[in-house]
C-alpha cells in the first residue's frame, strides 16, 4: 500500500473510533515523532542509562525469550 493510501486508511479508521484512548495514543506518538527538537533527559533518566548501560557491559542481560516470559508472569498476577 502507498503512503497516500496508508494516510487515508489511518484517517478513516481514526473517524470512525470512538476510543478517546485511542486517539489520545495516536496524538501522544504523532507528536512524538514529529518534535524536531532533542529530548532532554531528567537527570534520574541520565543516571538510570548510566546504569543501565554498564549492567548491559557486565553482560547482566536476559534472553528475549526470557524476558518475555517474565513479563507474561508479571501480566497474569491477580
């Protein structure tokens, strides 16, 4: 599909939702994405990738796989 025709598909299906959820996500990513300016990091999120990044470094990871089961755990607790 062309990006004209993805444009219009989008369009049509925003119309027709009446998920103000929905349509608040749609917003929130398009500006987002659209911003031209450089996100600027609080500095709990610049000391948090400081940290992350040497974890990553010391090779503290998780197979996606592993990961992803962890997360599905972490869904289905009541």
């Amino acid at each position: 599909m062309s990006t004209d025709g993805l444009k219009i598909d989008l369009i049509s299906r925003i119309v027709n939702t009446s998920d103000l959820g929905i349509i608040k996500e749609l917003r929130k990513l398009l500006d987002f994405e659209l911003e031209k300016e450089a996100y600027l990091l609080t500095s709990e999120q610049e000391q948090r990738l400081c940290e992350a990044k040497a974890e990553y470094r010391a090779g503290h990871i998780l197979p996606e796989q592993q990961a992803d089961e962890i997360i599905e755990q972490w869904l289905n607790e009541e």
